[in-house]
C-alpha cells in the first residue's frame, strides 16, 4: 500500500525540523565551548637550573580582571611574554620558555582571562585578551631586571590574535611571533558553521551576544597593517586545517616588514617543537636574537 503523499510530506518536514534542530543545539554547544572554555590544571614545571628564579606572579588589566601567571627575569635585559591558546593555559607553552630561557630571555607566562588560575569566565577571539597582553607589557616594564625597550612577544591561535591585536595597539611590544592566527575569527566562524545556514550561525551568534562576545572585534589583517615597519614572524603547521597559506600570504600583503613567514613542513594546529625540534627553536630564536 502506497504512503499518502500528505503523509510523506508531513514526515519530510518533521525530519528536516528535527535536522534543524540538531544543527542548532550543535551550534550552540560549540561556540559555548570557545566563549566558555573548560579549564585545565595549572602544573608548575620541574625545579631545575633553566627555571631558576621562576616566580609566581599576579596582575590586573586595565578593567581590573586578575591574571595570574609566572615571571622569569631576564639575563640581559631582554624578555618574552608568551600567551596560550584557547583552552590551555600557562603551561601550554613552556616548551618555547625552556629553549628561551636558555638563551637568557626573561618570560612572562600567564593564563588568559577565563583559562587557568586567572579571573573571567568569558574567552573573547583575542579582542579582551588584548588588553590582557598589554597588562603583561606593563608589569614587564615595570620590573628593573627588564630593558622595557626590548619586549616581544609569542601567541599560539587565541593567543595569536591576542599578542597581534596587542601589538598593533601597544608599541611597546618591539617584535612579536604570531602563531596559528590568520583568519579573521568571524570568517572562521563562517567557514565552520555557516554551510548549515542560519540555522548554523544564528544559534552561535546568539551565545556570544549573550556573553558579550563581538566576534567582529578581531581583524588580523587591520591589526598587521598597523605593525608596519615593526618585526612579525608569522608560523603555521603546513597541515593546519584552520590556517591556510592564503592566509598567511594575505596578512603579509598589509603592508611592510621586516615580516616573515615559515609553514613549518608536517605539522598541524601546533606541534612545531615536536615535528621540527631543531628549526622551531633556531627560528624563533633567530627571529628575537636579531630585533630584541
């Protein structure tokens, strides 16, 4: 016996409301995930000759939120602040702070509003998180063992942006490593949620207007412009999936350097010291040793 065509239509639209609806509630979920990230353990790391003097620290931004985080002095004067990505925290990045430090740099390592030790429950693309990075300029200057004309900076995907928007803002900040940030959060938005329509980005917007979230806020390529004539290198893993060439190239086309770029070959979102142990510390140490 046939089906009813009224019937077999009926069935099509409460199959298409029900596909709707999990693209909503996917939708949704994701982005409550990167507004508001689960927060991992903050370890110190092993007491030994390289983390000598490494001390815990706090300091506010401009709005008053806390930061917590660590803070290494410099052997001559020059130092690093090193800014994690999204769920991670402080620890994230101390492979980069050993190989620093071992070549005299001081380091600031702090956990981003909302991850780690620090205040805040709202992770914002980069564009608080900015203001978070001139916080660790400020108490980076502030310290005696610092020359406060020799601060840089090296940021992996939210704190990428964070170290680039900070930048543009801040000229104390003399050269800076941007790592895994290129596309501009709200076309990455696009490209991961908007083939579903607006049944994909509706939800999405609607969480982060709820947390105050402007997704907007952050533009690397208008941040870049603003860099021009101060030292970038800009790295990705040749098989990140978020951060293709085109992208890279495309910030590179803002304006002039001395900017670089290095697609580190194998890796992906990350991974640099893993799959290139050699080059990765040579060239970010290059990079700092010829601008800092």
């Amino acid at each position: 016996m046939k089906r009813p065509l009224v019937t077999g239509l009926a069935l099509g639209g409460l199959a298409l409301l029900a596909l709707a609806a999990w693209v909503a509630v996917r939708s949704a979920r994701y982005i409550s995930a990167e507004v508001h990230p689960p927060r991992q353990p903050v370890e110190r790391p092993p007491e030994d000759a390289v983390f000598a003097g490494l001390r815990d620290v706090a300091f506010q931004d401009r709005g008053g939120l806390q930061l917590k985080g660590w803070y290494l002095p410099p052997k001559d004067g020059a130092l690093v602040i090193l800014v994690h990505g999204l769920s991670g925290n402080r620890t994230q990045l101390l492979p980069e702070a050993r190989f620093l430090a071992q070549a005299g740099y001081g380091l600031v390592l702090f956990d981003l509003g909302a991850h780690g030790e620090s205040g805040g429950t709202v992770s914002t693309y980069g564009d608080r998180e900015a203001a978070q990075v001139v916080a660790a300029v400020d108490f980076a200057a502030s310290q005696p063992e610092v020359d406060a004309k020799r601060i840089g900076a090296l940021g992996f995907s939210l704190g990428g942006y964070s170290v680039l928007k900070a930048a543009a803002e801040d000229a104390r900040l003399k050269a800076v490593v941007v790592e895994a940030a290129a596309v501009a959060p709200a076309q990455a938005l696009q490209d991961e949620l908007g083939h579903w329509g607006p049944v994909g980005l509706w939800p999405a917007l609607g969480v982060m207007k709820r947390a105050g979230v402007d997704v907007n806020a952050v533009r690397p390529a208008r941040d870049m412009a603003a860099l021009e004539g101060r030292p970038v290198l800009l790295v990705a893993g040749s098989e990140d999936p978020w951060v293709p060439d085109a992208a890279l190239e495309a910030l590179l086309r803002q304006g002039q350097g001395p900017w670089e770029k290095w697609l580190v070959p194998g890796a992906g979102h990350g991974e640099y010291l893993r799959v290139s142990p050699d080059a990765y510390p040579r060239r970010v140490l290059s990079f700092f040793s010829r601008f800092l």
